[in-house]
C-alpha cells in the first residue's frame, strides 16, 4: 500500500506550493486569490526510493447560514473531507506570517474527528522576524511540528524524514505486498484525457466511469480548474481518466487564474493516448467547439468525439441533431461521434470499448513493404501532379518511423513541391488502407539526394 498523505488548512496557507514542491509538477493552481483549489488533487513523490502519494485539497472555512446553499462551497469541502477520510496521516498546514487563527482551531476540529495522525508544518517562517507567533501553535498540542519555507525551500528535509518514519509505523509490510500484487495485475496503462467547452459534462462524465462523486460538478461554468486524474481498472487495464478546465473564448477569459488553467489544459493534451472531445448535444456545434477540434488536430494526438447529454434530445429531433453535427464536422474524415448520457450512464460500454479500440490500432506496426504498397497504390488511383519547377514528383518507398502517433517517412525526388492537398489525400489512404480510422497519421517527406551530383558538376 503506497502511504496517503492529504494537506489540509486554510486557504492561501501554500498546500498547493508544497504539493507542486514535492511531486515536481505545476498540476495545482496557485494563486493569492483564495480557495483556488476546489477539487482534490492527487500527486506522488519518492523518499528513500518509497513512493508517496500527496493530496492537495481545497481550503476549508467556516460555513455561515447564508451558504448554506452555497453549492460550490459545499461540494469543495465534501472532497477535502474525504481526502481525510482515505489518507493515512494529515499535515496540517498554516500560516506563520497571519499567526494563529480562529479557523485552525475548526479545521483542527474536523481533522481530530477522523483519528488521524498529524503533522503540524508552519509555513512562511522565512516571513517573520517575531518568534512568539509561531510559540502560539504549540497550543494546538501537536508532538510533530516542523517550521518550513515551501519559497525558499528551507525546513524540507526534516519534514521529509519525519513523513518516511511515519509511514513505516503506519502502513504494515503485509498490506504494501498485498497492494503492490493487486497493481502488477495491470498490464495496459491507457491515459486519456477530456477536453471541451466549460459545462459540457466533463467532469460529470468521468464520475460516472468511476462511479462515484470525485470530481465537483455543477451547472456553474469554469468549476474545474486543476488538472485532476482519476482511475479506473478494469479487466487488467487502467484507464488513467484526467479532467481538464474547459476552454473559453478569448475574449471571455476573465482572470489569470482561468487563462493558466486552459494553458495546461492545451499542454495535457500530449501527454495522453487519447483525448476525448465533449460538446454539449442540447446546445449547437459554435465555432469555439471547431476551434477545440482543431486545435486537437494539430497536436497529432489520437481522439474521438463524445456528444454529452444526449438524453435532453427528443426522439423526433435525434436524426435532425445527428445531420447538423455530421455537417459542421464533415471537414473531419473517419473520426467516431458518440452519443452519450453521463447523468444517465448511458452508451457508457460503448465508450470504453471504443477507447480499447483506438488504443490497440495506434499500436499497430506496419512493415515498409505493406506501407509501400499502399503509397503505389494511392499513386496510381490519384497520380501526382508536376512540381512548380516543372520536374516530376517521384514517390519511391514508405517506412514506419515510430507508433503513437504513427509517423509515416516518405521518401523520393521533388517531394518538398508535395502539395497539402496531395498530403491529406495520402493520410487519409493511409488510414483507409491501415484500417485504422481512428489514429491520425503524421507524414514526412524524405528528398533521395543523388549521389552522383557532384561528379556531373
């Protein structure tokens, strides 16, 4: 059993700069604004080759009667609480510039509740000049308290061993080896990640596959804002599901917090086997889901499209909806539409089956015969027209150049007068021939150079 550990504490204390520190990563926001973080963010660290998983969650506050009905505010502290709840210890994070507050003796509260074992880390000593204010936190009668710097990196070490010696009194050796067999069970590791508009169902989609609440959803656009990742195991493969914001118009981005979030949003796309494309069925196909569509595209990066929210559509306009969507995307050959309902958990097996499928086909591996073949063969149905020089283009033979994307080497004479209509013709043949529709093909030109240039000059 690889050791939970959740950060908790007020807003703007720095659980999300530790949590960046630790795991290496920009995967939590950070901000001055408060309560930046909404969701639980799962990262993983190593000490002493012993691997860590680290919980970033969302600031915790008093709850006033008015937001009651505060349904973000509600959601975001429902997952702090289960962090708790699945973690094996807590560090319990605060602030040594603001001193002691109120809140922490609340947030306390809630921690002691769960019968927790907890490390007190008083952050932003680097701060203070005034050491009676971090005297103050003693009263929380803590054992293990460490004074750290997460900006100038001081403390570390010692907060490091002590989370190493932890977890050895914590987690037996028995349920390490149990979990640790469990785990080689999967062999296939499939990461797919979901990008779209803001509220086209993302995050519901994914509760749905892991059936159950992880991440906040609501009708509220823009609620996700970290990139979140969740898995599933099923049948010896781990879907490693990630959450992405959703992307807005340029002229509607309204904060910089909303403005990083989309960047990272873009970056994760690369990082994926998959990425899956959600547009919202009740509302039309705009120019902002082409733009996304597009910009999947040029990342070369395996996808398909989910139309979410399926079930508000009337049987009688279904086949209407299904046309008008063909239509705005018929500039996209051979990629799979499907019609879902997260609310619902609806087409949910097709989607997983449809995802196994993809996968197998961007590992497929091609022979430089089979390839060549196939480049004659779209020659000879579409010959190749003269370059601007006038001279012929020639194609001589194709080989494969890695999987994933699959990547193409062509090569013969003029191919640099190749056109970009002749080039999208041969992807797509490419594709037809292959048999695998699903996976975009990246083609690259080789010019042969004539080794006996050099004597005719």
């Amino acid at each position: 059993m690889i050791p939970i550990i959740s950060l908790i504490g007020r807003s703007n204390v720095g659980k999300s700069s530790l949590f960046n520190l630790l795991t290496k990563t920009n995967s939590s926001l950070i901000n001055n604004k408060e309560k930046t973080t909404r969701d639980r963010n799962y990262g993983f660290f190593v000490i002493k080759k012993k691997n860590f998983c680290i919980i970033d969650t969302a600031g915790i506050d008093f709850f006033k009667k008015k937001e009651k009905k505060n349904f973000l505010k509600i959601e975001s502290y429902n997952q702090t609480k289960f962090a708790i709840k699945e973690s094996n210890f807590v560090i319990f994070m605060v602030d040594a510039k603001e001193g002691i507050q109120e809140l922490d003796f609340y947030i306390l509260k809630k921690i002691r509740k769960e019968n927790k074992s907890i490390i007190l880390v008083i952050n932003k000593i680097d701060k203070i000049s005034n050491k009676e204010k971090i005297i103050d936190f003693y009263r929380f009668g803590i054992k293990k308290i460490y004074k750290i710097s997460v900006s100038h990196k001081k403390g570390l070490s010692n907060l490091l061993k002590e989370i190493y010696i932890s977890s050895k009194k914590i987690i037996k050796e028995k349920e390490i080896k149990t979990v640790l067999s469990n785990k080689l069970n999967y062999l296939i590791k499939i990461r797919i990640c979901f990008i779209g508009k803001p509220n086209v169902g993302k995050s519901s989609l994914i509760n749905s596959l892991v059936n159950y609440n992880r991440m906040i959803t609501s009708s509220i656009p823009g609620t996700t804002r970290d990139i979140i990742k969740v898995s599933l195991n099923n049948k010896n493969i781990e879907y490693i599901f990630t959450d992405t914001a959703g992307i807005k118009k340029k002229n509607k981005r309204k904060t910089i917090l909303e403005k990083v979030s989309e960047k990272r949003s873009i970056n994760v796309i690369k990082k994926n086997n998959i990425s899956i494309v959600v547009i919202d069925a009740n509302t039309e196909i705009y120019d902002q889901d082409l733009s996304i569509i597009n910009l999947v595209i040029k990342s070369k990066c395996t996808f398909f499209i989910v139309v979410n929210k399926w079930d508000l559509i009337l049987k009688s306009k279904k086949n209407e909806i299904k046309k008008n969507i063909n239509s705005r995307l018929q500039f996209i050959k051979n990629i799979k539409i499907i019609y879902i309902s997260a609310l619902y958990k609806t087409g949910l097996k097709k989607f997983i089956h449809h995802i196994n499928l993809v996968y197998q086909e961007s590992l497929k591996t091609f022979s430089s015969s089979c390839l060549t073949s196939i480049l004659n063969k779209a020659i000879i149905q579409h010959p190749l027209p003269t370059g601007v020089t006038g001279k012929a283009i020639r194609l001589k033979y194709a080989h494969l150049g890695k999987k994933n994307p699959l990547f193409i080497i062509i090569h013969g004479t003029q191919t640099q007068y190749v056109s970009r209509t002749y080039k999208k013709y041969l992807m797509h043949f490419f594709q037809k021939e292959l048999q695998i529709p699903n996976t975009p093909i990246q083609l690259f030109f080789k010019k042969s150079i004539n080794p006996y240039i050099k004597l005719i000059n």
